[in-house]
C-alpha cells in the first residue's frame, strides 16, 4: 500500500486517503508550476473562471482524467457524476460546481500490479 504525509497536519496518511489527497494535489497544480517536473498537474487551474455552459463541464471532465491517469495510477476513472442536489441553482449562480468521480481503486498500481480492489468516489 502507500503511506505519505497529510499536507495540512503532518501526520502520516496512507491508503484510500492518500489517493484523494494525491488526487486534489494533481488538480489543483497548474501544469509548468512544479520546478523539477514542470509537466506535473492539469488543466484544471485555467479552466476557472469560465462560464458553466455544456462545453465548459466537458473540458472540465476531460482535463480531470487525463490529469489523473497521467498522474495517479492508484484511481482509474470511470465515469463522472453530476449531483444535482449539491448543486442548487444559486451555487451555481456563484460559480461553485460540485462533481462526483466513480473509479476503480488499484491500491498496489505503484509496484505494477494493476488489480482493481473495489470501486471508490471522489466528490470535488
């Protein structure tokens, strides 16, 4: 499995948890930010701001996977959610979006062994 370190608390954090935070870690990063790997992160970070029309949301989704199966082996995505309940019509007047993301959880990907282990979502 895989243990790292909680970037808010220091302390150690490990399996399913630590995919998610690798995961945020991934999307929140503007690709070119990172000094010594400067193709690290998504497209995410530049597609804010923009309006919430059906061409946006798939560039939205579109970025989310490649980003993730470029860079977290561990999660595999399925396919996305959009909740409807969390996403009230003034929520979306003020720009926030939530999305779900159904994949296949692979906690050992990082040593090769791709086996999917169960199926996990990730709220955004």
């Amino acid at each position: 499995m895989s243990t790292g370190i909680n970037r808010f608390t220091g302390r150690p954090l490990s399996d399913w948890p630590h995919v998610v935070q690798s995961i945020l870690v991934i999307l929140s990063t503007r690709i070119g930010d990172r000094v010594m790997r400067r193709s690290f992160g998504s497209a995410i970070p530049g597609l804010l701001g923009r309006n919430l029309v059906p061409a946006t949301l798939l560039r939205f989704y579109t970025a989310i996977a490649i980003a993730i199966e470029l860079w977290e082996p561990r999660f595999r995505v399925r396919r996305f959610e959009y909740p409807g309940a969390e996403n009230s019509a003034n929520d979306l007047r003020q720009g926030r979006l939530g999305i779900r993301m159904i994949g296949d959880y692979r906690p050992r990907a990082l040593s090769g062994d791709m086996t999917v282990e169960t199926v996990k979502t990730v709220t955004l």
